[in-house]
C-alpha cells in the first residue's frame, strides 16, 4: 500500500511512472485520494478545535458552579452539549473519509522501482541472461507427463478422481523425488543462513491484506467459508505475517527466513498443453525464502536473493535464464522482480520456477511492520522474497532433462536424499 504521505508530496509523479512504466493508469484513483485527504485533515482540524473549546468549557462550567452562577454554568453546559453532537458528527465523517482512503489505496499497484523496464506483457521482459539451448532440442525427449507415467511417477488422473484437475498424486519414486528436492531446498536454506519455519497452511484475513492477497487476489484463494480462513497461495504470506505490527529492532536486520509450504491457488487454468502436466497446479508444494531489510540494503539484498535461487538451479544442473520483469507483468505489489525459468526439453519452452521481488515499504506499510533505528527513529522496513524453488516445473524440468533410453537419472545433490541414483 502506498504511503499517504508520498501521495501528499509526489502524487503527480506517482501517477506517471506508474502509467509509463506500468501502463496502467491511475489518475483518478491518486487524485481522489488526494481529495480525500485535504478533507480528512481539515476534519481533523476541526475535531482539534472543537475539542480545545471543549476543554475550556469543562473547566469554566466548573468555576462557574464553584463560584455559585447556577445560570451561567447551565448555560455553559447546553454549549457543550451542541459541541458534543457536533464532535460525534465530525468524528463519524473523519472515520468515513479514513475508510474510502483505505479502500482507494488498496486498488493502487506499487510504485514500479526506476531499473524496472517499461512494457506491457511478458514479451517485454528483459533477458538478463540464458543458458544455450540449441542443443537440447530434439524430438526424442518426451515431456514429462509421458515419463510420469511411463515410469508411474505420479498420477494426474488418480488425482482427478479424489479431488479434480490440477491436484495430482505422486506415487514411489516420484514421491520420493519430490521429498528430496524440499529437504534440498530446505537444507541449502539453512546453510546460507536462513532460519527455517514449519507454517500454518490457513490464514485469516488480516494476514491477506497485509502481505497483499487481499483485496487483490481474493478471487485467486481458497476461502474457509465456515471459519473465515484462506488457504496460503504462497508460504510469503504466513512468514511476513509474523511480523504484522510489530517493531523490530536495527541490530537484528536483516531477518531472513526459509519455509516449506503446500500453495493453493484457484486461478490454475484447464484447458491446453500450456496447462498440461506440471505446468499449472491448484496445489503444489514450494520452499519460500524470506528477507526484511533496512531500505538503503534492500537492493543489494535482492540481487543476492537471486543469486542464491540461481545457485539452486546450477547444483541440480538445469539450463535456465533470468528475467527481469518489464511493469506491464510486474506483479501488483512488487518494485521490482527477477524471474528465474528453467528449460523444458520435452515441451520445447521455458518454464517460471522462481520470482524474486523488492516489495519496498508497500507490505510493510499495509503490515505497520517498522524497524527502530539506532537513534531511536521509527521507520517502516523493506520487505522481499522469491520461491527457491516452486517444485512442479523444477520436477517437470529435471524428469525431461535427465531422461534417457534406460530411465531417468537423478541429479548428483539429490541422491544422498533419494537413496537411489536412477529411475
């Protein structure tokens, strides 16, 4: 959520990188906002004032009965009780005007970050680098759903019966590799000085909102109707939360944290090979990596960030590349965001395996989430975080690159946790 106060003093230019760079224009949104807050303060101003009056009332009513003029006193009191009234109104309208703020903020994206590149879809993002594929094309390797089945790695029909599409079941050694790939990414994590955290799978709303899900993704979630719950689309959402209201003390950022999670997501689609196999789940498993920073480190933390996700990728020697997302695909909360794809041999295509994004102070202000500065000072913290790494298409992924005419090798860092070195 955009801070008020940069609304107050940059709201033109607000508006101008967010539509040059996003291409989404949000004039109306900023200006009414704008508006708003002109009159929220002058409210504010009155409500001061009326109070201050107030005040004096109280203490002449009393030196007015003390000194025995009943009359002027009653007087003073019936001035009161107007005053009251007249609070209660402006206290109702200062609360009306606060909630329309709130709700106006809500519906504005982040501030794209100034290295973002301007664009309006995916085909505008940046390649920052790419691993050579030319000579991993050929019409031997089959996709992945082919050797899950082949081998009875996992299920995707078995998965339709007890649940519908999008929830499949992994059987054997598929399950297996799946385990070992979490507690790679999960120890990897741990190394590297990320304290690891075992996460509740539901959250309530409070927690939607503050990592921003909600309002913007409420048609994305599974919602627990009967207790008010949503199911985690992301383990970003239970990890920042932790820290929703809460001050944190300089000395002790950055705060970096791992945590495995099953996502659910509602918006996975159903129709066409862009949505077969691995490719888009309803629910699937990842190991989420979390960073809360000071805002002159958070630049630095990210490139970091991505850079550690990439490591992951070279130890399970996948050909990948590296994105940097142009506004138009950048998500609505992030500044800046890196994507990470690995190369599908069997589909011919580039699979998102990983975003890493600088939220900036746009879930920290929606989370009151701030840091107190060796000088005592009060400021809101950064906030970052990236899938290291989204499981389904790292599988996909490694099953087609590792297949050959016996079965399916298993990458060198994975074997210590399979127990076996093929499939």
């Amino acid at each position: 959520m955009l801070q008020i106060q940069k609304i107050r003093t940059h709201k033109d230019s607000i508006i101008k990188n967010i539509l040059e760079i996003r291409k989404v224009n949000v004039s109306d949104q900023i200006n009414n906002i704008y508006d708003l807050d002109l009159k929220k303060r002058d409210t504010q101003k009155n409500l001061d004032e009326l109070s201050a009056h107030m005040n004096v009332l109280s203490s002449q009513i009393g030196e007015q009965f003390k000194n025995g003029n009943i009359e002027k006193a009653n007087n003073l009191k019936q001035e009161t009780t107007l005053l009251k009234e007249n609070i209660k109104k402006l206290k109702l309208s200062f609360d009306e005007l606060d909630k329309s703020i709130i709700d106006l903020l809500y519906q504005i994206p982040n501030v794209p970050n100034q290295l973002v590149p301007p664009g309006k879809s995916e085909n505008d993002n940046e390649i920052i680098f790419s691993s050579p594929i030319d000579s991993l094309k050929s019409e031997s390797f089959l996709p992945h759903w082919d050797l899950c089945q082949k081998y009875d790695l996992i299920d995707f029909e078995l998965g339709v019966k007890v649940t519908g599409a999008g929830f499949p079941i992994y059987k054997g050694k598929g399950a297996i590799l799946q385990r070992a790939l979490i507690q790679f990414f999960l120890n990897e994590g741990n190394k590297s000085g990320y304290q690891e955290l075992s996460l509740p799978h539901l959250v309530n709303e409070s927690s939607g909102y503050g990592t921003g899900q909600l309002p913007d993704k409420e048609g994305q979630m599974y919602h627990v109707s009967v207790d008010d719950l949503y199911l985690i689309p992301t383990g970003e959402v239970p990890i920042t939360n932790i820290y929703r209201d809460v001050i944190v003390e300089e000395k002790d950022l950055p705060i970096k944290h791992v945590g495995y999670t099953p996502c659910f997501r509602r918006e996975a689609g159903s129709y066409g090979k862009d949505v077969r196999g691995l490719n888009r789940l309803h629910q699937f498993d990842k190991v989420e990596i979390v960073q809360i920073t000071k805002p002159s480190e958070s630049h630095q933390t990210l490139d970091q960030m991505v850079k550690y996700v990439e490591s992951l990728i070279k130890k399970l020697e996948l050909p990948y590349r590296k994105l940097k997302l142009c506004g138009g695909d950048l998500g609505f909360t992030a500044a800046l965001t890196y994507d990470l794809e690995t190369y599908s041999v069997g589909q011919e295509k580039w699979l998102e395996v990983s975003s890493i994004s600088n939220f900036e102070t746009f879930q920290s202000n929606r989370l009151k989430l701030r840091y107190r500065t060796q000088n005592r000072k009060i400021d809101l913290a950064h906030t970052l975080n990236g899938s290291a790494l989204a499981l389904p298409r790292i599988m996909a992924s490694l099953l087609e690159i590792n297949q050959n005419k016996d079965g399916i090798n298993v990458p060198e860092v994975l074997r210590t946790y399979t127990g076996f070195d093929s499939i």
